[in-house]
C-alpha cells in the first residue's frame, strides 16, 4: 500500500507511504482515497488526519504522469480535494517533512493546516513549465494574501512553515511529539462546526487591477522564453477577480495549455535528466566510497580559488599550494575579497566568512598536502606541467588519495599514468568561475576504480554541484562540442555574418551569451593556444584562420580592452569594431570568398546542429552514457537556453529527420565544410527509424 491507515482513539490518520516523497501518482491517490472513505464510514472517527512519512509530508504529483491519460483518472488531486473539502468531518493536514506542488494543494483543501516548524512548503510547478492546476492559485492567497502568495507561486519558491503560521495560512506550529500534538489538535476541534474552509474565504486587493499590471509587466520582462510565469499572475488575478469555481476552472484551463508547451516539456526533461545524470550502470548507489575530509588545491590562480571556495563553502578545510608566495598571497586575496563582497551584499555573515576562511591553509610546500583525502590539481593546461604535478603528487600523497585534475581537454589517461596509481585518478573539470557555475564535469579514466568515482559523485552533491560523467576524448563532452560550435561560427563570420549578427541570433534563440561575446569574456588567447595545438594533432581538420589573426593583434577580449569587441575601461558593454570589420573584409579576400547574405534562422541551426552532431558522435562512441547527460552539459555549464531543453532534447522537438535534412543542406553550401555536416551514424540511423535519442 502507498497510503497507511491507523485509527488512533476517533482519530484516523492516513499516512503516504510511497518513498522516496510519497509522490501522488494514481495508486497513492488511490490508497489515501480508499482510507478516507473508510474514515467517512466509521461512525466512530470524529476526525480525520492526513500526513506523511518517510520524513516527507509529500513531495507533490507524479510529474511521470503529465499529459498522460493516467493524470485524470479518478480519483485526480481535484477529486480528492473536493472530497476533503465538503467532508462532514473535520480534515487536517499535518505536515512535518517537505510539503511541494499538489501537497501544499491538498493541505489547502483540508480544514485545518498543521505544521512542524522549518517545514518548507511551496508551489514549485513554475520550475516545470506549468502553474498548479488543483487550486493552488485560487486557495493560496485566500489564506496567505495575495502578495506572499503571488511571489510562492510565480518564484516556485518554498516558504518556511513558521512564516506561513504568521500569516495565518498554518492553523499551529506542532513543537515536541508531532504526533501527539496533532492528535490533540484533532481532538480539540472535532466538535467544531461549521468546518472552515478555504474556499469561502474572501480574497482582498485594493486597486487589484493596477497592482496586477504592474506586476504582470515586471515578470514578464524577467522570464523571457518561459511563459509560465506571466500565466501564474494571471491565475492568482483571477482568485481576486471571479469566485471561487470559476477561478479553479480557469486555473485548470491555464494548467492544461501550459503542461503541452515545448518549454514545459523541456523543462520537464531537464528535471529528469539531472537526476539520472548521478546513475551510472556498473556503479551502484550502494557502492562504498571514500572518506573525504580534507582537500588540497593546486593552483591558486582564478581556477584554483574558484574550486577551494566550494570546499570551504561546504565546511570542507583545503590546503592551497603554489609555487610562488607572491602568486599564494594572490590566490588568497582574491578568495578573501569575494567572500568579502558576498558579505556586503548580505548573502553572507562577517562570523561565516571567517569560518571559511579559517578553513583555508595556504602553503608553498607538497608535504602540507599529502595527507589530504583528494587532491586537485588546477594548473595551467599544458601537458608537460601536468606530468610535473603528478609525477610529484604519486610521491608526496598518501595511499588511498584520489587524484583529480582539472584539465579541460588533456588526455586523462595520460596524466594517470604519469602516476603509480592510475585507479585513483580522476577528472575533475569544474567551469569558470568555479565557485558560481553549476556543472562539474567528471572524467573517467580507463583505470579509474569504481569507488573512486562514486565518491566524486557523491561529493559533487556536497559541494553543490551538478555532476555528469564523460570519458576520455579530447575535450570530454562539453569542450569537445563547443569546439565544433565555434568553428561553425567563425565560418559564419568567413561567408558574410557579423559578429554582432552571430551574437544576437544565437542570443535571440535563448543562448546566454553568443560566442563571440564568449570568446571575449574566457579570453580569446585560450582559444587560440588550442587551435596551435589542433593544428599539429588534426591537421586534416578546416579552421578559420580569421580568430588567429585577431589574436595576432593582442585582441584577447575585455581583460585587453578590445577583442571581437570594443570595450571601455571599467565597462564591459560590448561595442562594434570597425577593425573587426576591416580585418573580417581583408580576410575574406585573401581566402578568396564573396560574403553573402546569411539570414539568422541558418545562424541558429548551423551553431545549435553542430553541437547536435558532434553530441550524437559522443553518444556513438560511449564518451557519454546517455543523450541527456549531453543536455545537462549544456544547460548547466555552456548557457545553452533551458526552455529548450538542451540541444539533444532540442533536435528530437525539431525532429532528427529534419535536423539531417539540414546538414545535407548546409553540407552543399559554398565554401562549406562538407566533411562535418555528414551525419553521425547514430543521427542519421534514428533519422530514418523516427526514434529520439533515448529509444537508441
């Protein structure tokens, strides 16, 4: 059973019991439905508790079952609402876990609302591309008022129980015994009549109609490409605006519009694919990790402070090595300030800053680090310097360390063995700035053992971070395909684009940043030392020589004031180069092609059709063990827009077949290279099946 009964002295509590957060698919709506009707029959059952265990009140729908027939099936969260609404006996919820989605919707279907303190309750449908579609918009604000529960709603952030109580939208704060607190609060108002009941309550707002424009305005000016957000503000209007039925029915109305959009699919999608990002086949969640107590960093550079501040922010002590007081003092500095300047925000405490600054131990010695549990090395990307640092480390470390490097394209097969110990090595690939972006690339090596991955896995959760695993391929997953992103763009640029037109098609389709904006952000020189390296390991591959000569003229973008772009000092706004211009017009004529009008519709596909290809490429040779942990990639390190899902879950929604028809068509362009745009073979097999990536 996913829902427990127990008659407690009248009292009858029915407890979810469907791990791991009682979701409320179809047969736990089936079991809560089936005890209170066996409560109802009871003459002896005065009241009637509804609660959770597993330490979770209920973590809300089923989100498997959207758009699936199975969601409307009776009895649906309506129908159970509805029954717990017009019950002649009192119904209480009592909320001592995580209460989201259709939880904090039954609960306000209930009579009575009980909590434990630091409970967090909130709507969060928003996140998936919907709006809640069984009366959260409509009970809401009828007892937490509409501006609280306009910002829950529409944020699809929770709410600590002990704010909600303030307001009134939690009858009691349960201290001590939860249990027995509720059985007493049930005992106490089962004689109560007439039930309350939310729905009779009356929603007010002055001057409703400015209020809401005004907000209307402001929300959808800050989620452009979503459009849940702006339907949310018309949802909980209508709670001010029309009574009670017709405000559920409207709100169903939205819901139902809403849950069949592209972006809530994607959306949908991406919540998925995180999750599975953390399974890996021959890894089992049971496998035993290692102990990590202690790390060290090597490199205290931009990369390097990036990565301790995660351990220190987690409470973690880190060892800082350099080779040079001057550049140690430096590292130092620059994590003291940014910590500093969380604090002036007031994102964070003087006593918290210090904390994890006194976690910190910088040292210019490899001995100080030895008896650290990991170890990560954050060096400049040149394999000789690696072979210096590992060779080192396999001396100085203790047995049973894990050793992680944090090397964006290098061979880590080669770097392991540099080592005596290729079973502890690791990739570690973190994102810049380190200690902001979310992903963190985790590179397994042909020896890398089984424990030492899953305690990186594990780790990754510790420190905040979204963890997806490649294998070892030049440029892993993320930097493999961007690389094939960034050629496609600077033929753009060879054939008659614009920086600026590049950009702002790639930026108009959702891209947080085009790549040329990019390039100038990172630093154009990186770029550049990479493509010197490609021209020697993969001298059969076709580049642009455009970005060289860009490079040639000290343009590495805002750290020299001027590279795709121009910049002022201090402002990092992006200006047009007259002497890109110039030196994109002598290009084209020294390589001998007329520019040609390139609409933005071709600028979109080529760039996002690159990244399609090389990830099927990636999926074909196992460097990824699924299409969505290419989508993760993207969406948590390379800005790749989240409402479309990621570029894999993007081309299924354009349909793989027409995707190919694309790049048979940019293959015949001219000056094209040809040689790309043939599909991979996974591509063009799940083209002709009509499957998607995940049907391989």
């Amino acid at each position: 059973m996913t829902a427990q009964y127990k008659n407690h002295d009248g009292i009858a509590v029915i407890t979810l019991d469907n791990p791991p957060i009682n979701s409320l698919g179809m047969n736990t709506r089936q079991a809560v439905d089936a005890g209170f009707t066996q409560a109802l029959a009871d003459p002896g059952i005065k009241a009637i508790v509804i609660t959770g265990g597993n330490g979770v009140f209920t973590g809300g729908a089923d989100i498997k079952e959207f758009g699936k027939p199975i969601a409307m099936q009776s009895p649906t969260l309506h129908d159970l609402i509805a029954r717990f609404e017009m019950s002649p006996k009192p119904v209480i919820s009592a909320i001592d876990g995580v209460c989201m989605g259709g939880g904090t919707e039954i609960s306000l279907g209930c009579h009575y609302r009980l909590a434990a303190p630091g409970v967090m309750i909130g709507l969060p449908e928003v996140k998936i591309g919907i709006l809640p579609g069984a009366g959260g918009t409509q009970r809401l604000p009828r007892v937490a008022g509409v501006e609280l529960a306009l910002n829950m709603i529409v944020s699809g952030d929770p709410v600590r129980s002990d704010a909600l109580a303030k307001v009134g939208a939690i009858d009691r704060l349960i201290e001590g015994d939860f249990l027995a607190g509720v059985l007493a609060f049930a005992n106490e108002v089962a004689a109560t009549r007439p039930l309350p009941r939310v729905r009779d309550r009356k929603v007010e707002m002055p001057d409703a109609a400015a209020f809401f424009a005004a907000v209307r305005a402001k929300v959808a000016a800050s989620s452009k490409g979503f459009p849940a957000p702006v339907k949310c503000v018309d949802a909980v209007e209508a709670a001010v605006l029309r009574d009670i039925d017709e405000g559920l029915a409207y709100e169903f109305e939205l819901f139902s519009a809403l849950v069949t959009t592209p972006e809530s699919a994607a959306l949908r999608h991406a919540f998925f694919a995180e999750r599975a990002a953390s399974k890996i086949p021959d890894v089992p969640d049971d496998t035993p990790v290692r102990q990590v107590k202690a790390v060290a960093v090597i490199g205290a550079g931009t990369m390097g402070g990036g990565i301790t501040m995660n351990f220190l922010n987690a409470g973690i002590p880190v060892t800082l090595l350099e080779t040079k007081q001057e550049a140690l003092d430096r590292g130092v500095a620059t994590i003291r300030r940014n910590y500093e300047n969380t604090v002036k925000k007031g994102k964070l405490t003087a006593e918290k800053c210090e904390q994890r600054m006194s976690l910190l131990k910088p040292t210019l010695s490899y001995e100080d680090v030895s008896q650290s549990d990991l170890v990560i090395e954050a060096v400049f990307e040149e394999m000789g310097v690696k072979q210096q640092v590992f060779e080192r480390l396999d001396q100085v470390m203790k047995s049973g360390a894990i050793l992680a490097s944090n090397t964006s394209t290098l061979d880590l097969n080669r770097i392991a063995g540099f080592t005596k110990r290729p079973q502890d090595v690791i990739g570690m690939h973190f994102f810049s700035p380190a200690n902001v972006m979310k992903l963190l690339e985790v590179v397994r090596g042909a020896a890398t053992a089984r424990d030492v991955l899953a305690t990186v896995m594990k780790l990754s959760k510790k420190i905040k971070k979204t963890a997806v695993v490649s294998g070892v391929c030049d440029g892993f997953i993320g930097n493999r395909m961007i690389e094939q992103y960034s050629r496609q763009a600077m033929f753009l640029l060879d054939e008659g684009a614009s920086v600026e037109q590049v950009d702002r098609a790639v930026e108009a389709f959702g891209f947080a940043m085009g790549p040329f904006r990019m390039g100038d952000l990172a630093g154009n020189d990186i770029g550049w030392a990479i493509r010197k390296r490609r021209y020697v390991e993969k001298p059969h591959l076709k580049y642009s020589r455009a970005a060289d000569r860009l490079c040639e003229l000290g343009r590495f973008g805002q750290k020299t004031g001027a590279g795709w772009y121009d910049y002022q000092p201090g402002d990092r706004t992006a200006h047009p180069s007259p002497v890109v211009a110039n030196l994109l017009a002598d290009y084209r004529k020294t390589i001998g092609v007329a520019p040609r009008e390139i609409s933005d519709e071709e600028i979109v596909q080529r760039l996002v059709y690159s990244l399609v290809n090389e990830g099927a490429h990636i999926l074909e040779e196992g460097i990824a063990l699924r299409a969505s942990d290419v989508d993760i990639i993207y969406l948590s390190g390379y800005g790749f827009p989240l409402y479309r899902g990621g570029p894999m879950h993007y081309a299924e929604q354009v349909g793989l077949a027409n995707v190919v028809a694309s790049m048979k068509r940019f293959a015949a362009l001219p000056n094209a290279d040809a040689a790309f745009w043939q599909p991979a073979g996974l591509l063009a097999r799940l083209a002709i099946e009509g499957k998607t990536f995940a049907e391989a």
